[in-house]
C-alpha cells in the first residue's frame, strides 16, 4: 500500500452544540479551529448539526405517525369505500 496516498487519519473532536455534547475520535476531517480536551491535549474540534445525543431516533423523542388519524380523515373526505356501496357501473 502507498503511504503517500492514504489520507492522514488522527484524533479529532465532533461536537454537537445543539446538545452542549463532545466526543473524541480518530477522523480524516481536519478544522482549523482547536479545542483543548479532558487530557490536557489539544485537538482539532469539527462542529456537527446533529449528533446521537440531540437526533430524535437515539433521543427517544421521534414523533410517531398518527395513522388512525388520518385514516378516518380520508374516510371522512372520500367515503369508506365498503363493499356495500354502489360504485357507479353497470
């Protein structure tokens, strides 16, 4: 494998700021801005919009489909559609 090709991988810091939460990883990302980590080290910071600390699947907070809701609603503005019905042909 060429060394020269393979992109530099090193410790870097997402953090959520959403969430007011940070964690330590290995990265290809790179940033300018630094910030100085728990160890004592300073490490490159990559700020993220959404994270597993503020998205609604790992939160808990997911919205849930009202599916019987709009069922009635369509019942409501286009008929049942039941067997019993007439549908207009011969």
């Amino acid at each position: 494998m060429q060394q020269d090709k393979q992109p530099d991988y090193h410790p870097v810091v997402f953090r959520d700021r959403a969430a007011g939460y940070a964690f330590l990883t290995r990265s290809t990302a790179t940033s300018d801005r630094t910030i100085e980590w728990d160890d004592g080290e300073t490490y490159p910071v990559v700020d993220v919009e959404i994270s597993s600390e503020s998205h609604p699947f790992y939160t808990g907070k997911a919205r849930t489909v009202d599916t019987e809701g709009r069922i009635a609603q369509f019942e409501r503005r286009y008929g049942s559609g039941g067997a019993g019905e007439s549908s207009g042909g011969a």
